[in-house]
C-alpha cells in the first residue's frame, strides 16, 4: 500500500507547483529509488490528459557515465535531449540519491565540461514550469543522521504543508525586501554588500522547489563588495567541501579559501567567466527546517538563513550572469547575523523585524 504522505507529495507537485493540465507534455526525470513518488506523479499525470515522458536513472549510471566517458562523449551535446526539452510543457524531477557520495572519486574537470555542455538544455528547462523534489532515501537519511522513518518525517513535515497559507506567511518578508536597492550582510565573519537594484524578487512557495519556502533575486553581476564565511559544508559533485570563505571585489570573487577541498572550490569558481561572480541571493523561510542535513533543496530553505550562488542568474529575477555553473552556499544568521536594506535594519537573528 502507497504510503498517503506520497500521494500527497505528488498531488503537490502535479497540481500546486507544475499545474499540469490537459495536453501537456510532462518530462518527468527521476531515480529509481524515487519509484513510489515517480510512479504516483506519474499516474496523476495521465489522470489529467497530459502526456508523461519518463527517464529513470540507475545505481551507478551517472559514475560509470564520468569513469568512462571519453573526451569526445564529454563535449557531444544532445541534441535529443534539447528537442525533447523545447517541446516540453512540464519538467519534474524526483531525486533519490541511494549514494550521495557516487561522485567523490571522479575529476571535478570532467563534470565541469560535461556541464558547459548542458549550459543551454538548463537555460531553456528553466522557460518551463518546473519542480524539483528530494526523495527520502537510505542514503540520504544517513548523510542527516537520522533513521529512514526519522528522515521521512522531516521531508514530508517540510513538504506537505498548505502552500497557499505558507505563501501569505512569506509575503511579508518578499514585500520588504523587494523595495530595496542596496543589501548588506553583516556577522562575526561577514561583511558583504551588493545591489539588487532593477532586479526582482521571486516569491518561491512550493512553485519550483520542494521543499520551498524562500525568496530569491539575482544580485547587480558588478556590485558585491566585501567578504563572508559560509556556516555549512557544501556538497558539490559527491565531494564535501568546508570553510568556505569569499572575498568579492566590484562583483568578482578575488580570492577564495576552505578549509576542506579547497582545490575543487578554485576548480569551480574558474569554470567560466560567469563562475566568479553571484548569480543568486536567497532568503530562508520555511522555519519548518531548522536542522542542517547536507542536502541543498533542503538546506536553503531552512528559516533563518541566507543563501547565496556563485554562477548562472534566474532571467525571471532579471539576472544577466551567464554560468555553468550555479553553486548555493549556505549563511546562518540565526545567531548574531543581521540584514539591512538600503542602510536600514530589516532583518536580526535570522527573523524579519
């Protein structure tokens, strides 16, 4: 028997944050170990006289993938997979990582090439009305210290909320801050300013990401200024990377420091030009996570929080940084960290004043 918090996960995702309707033609990419959630989207689909694309991934295929893919395969860009995209209405993907580490051994340059090649299939995905969702699996309730029924209660208790009332809750913070200009981040290891000048904010409940609860724009690609630490290890590619901390000049990242893999972080940010410069600014909102688990989709959200990516820029926020890359790290301000908005304190210890 489908466990109900499922169905209801897929009638978010079907009807709340896609809006599938009658002729659509839904792409839906997921891994196996998602099965009961792919195959309940996947049912739901059908029920509304759209038209399901399915592409399941197995065990091991994204690492033999990069193990041994040839230079050659690396740079071939897919055309199939393009013409699929354009044509598609709808863009669901379900991950279920049942190895979070698969990647770890692999060349950080092999997955960044094979990157710059997809640059335009994410470009034209994200024209779509899209989602992403996190399946709770056994590998990823470990990676969070928790059993798997622990892990399920956290992912559906963060997911299967009324998105319509969490909506009212954030608007709030989405009115303040989308009447400002100038950001500044302040904390014991952080002092950073930037321009959101002529950019907007988007109001992100439950439309993209799932779990959601953020707000996010795209910050002036020339502005940043100043430095900060970032309170969380990122996972990028399998690989953990710690004690991050930036300093930007005039928009650039000038120099870059972990205390952890420091050789994969300087890999990244030197991708292309776009790389060195932030593509996003987000704020946390859904105050249903409050616990750090090393997972991105959940970790942003987290109430309290900011997030900002070096890398690619949302259109829709007008954002113009062009990237393969788009990399989300993770500030806790929950303790001591303040935001101000055009000089003026909006936000103190993680919560909207």
């Amino acid at each position: 028997m489908t466990d109900p918090r499922v169905k209801k996960a897929a009638e978010i995702l079907v009807n709340h944050s896609t809006k599938v309707k009658k002729g659509d033609y839904v792409v839906i990419n997921g891994e196996v170990s998602a099965t009961p959630l792919i195959l309940e989207v996947y049912k739901l689909v059908l029920k509304k006289g759209a038209f399901p694309i399915s592409h399941i991934s197995l065990p091991g295929m994204t690492y033999n993938y990069f193990n041994l893919a040839s230079d050659a395969q690396l740079k071939k860009f897919p055309e199939l997979a393009m013409e699929e995209t354009k044509k598609a209405d709808v863009y669901i993907a379900i991950y279920g990582s049942s190895n979070t580490r698969e990647l770890t051994n692999i060349n950080p340059k092999k997955i960044s090439i094979r990157q710059k090649v997809l640059e335009p299939i994410k470009y034209q995905r994200l024209k779509k009305r899209w989602v992403l969702y996190e399946f709770p699996t056994e590998s990823l309730a470990q990676e969070a210290d928790m059993s798997l029924d622990e892990f399920e209660d956290f992912v559906y208790g963060a997911t299967n909320l009324d998105w319509k009332k969490e909506s009212k809750k954030m608007h709030r913070a989405f009115n303040i801050m989308s009447k400002g200009k100038k950001v500044r981040i302040v904390h014991d290891d952080t002092d950073l300013t930037f321009s959101i000048k002529g950019r907007k904010f988007i109001l992100a409940d439950g439309s993209y990401n799932m779990p959601d609860g953020e707000i996010f724009t795209a910050p002036v690609e020339t502005s940043a200024n100043g430095y900060i630490s970032f309170s969380f290890p990122t996972i990028y590619a399998g690989k953990e990377v710690d004690g991050i901390s930036l300093v930007f000049k005039n928009g650039k990242v000038i120099k870059a420091t972990a205390k952890k893999n420091e050789s994969l972080l300087k890999t990244l940010i030197a991708t292309d030009e776009g790389s060195r410069r932030l593509g996003e600014f987000g704020i946390g909102l859904n105050y249903n996570l409050k616990k750090y688990i090393k997972q991105i989709l959940f970790d942003e959200k987290i109430g309290g929080t900011i997030h900002l990516a070096l890398g690619s820029a949302y259109e829709e926020c007008k954002g113009i940084n062009k990237s393969a890359l788009h990399w989300d790290m993770i500030k806790d301000l929950r303790k001591g960290g303040k935001i101000y908005l055009d000089g003026k304190l909006v936000s103190k210890n993680g919560k909207f004043l």
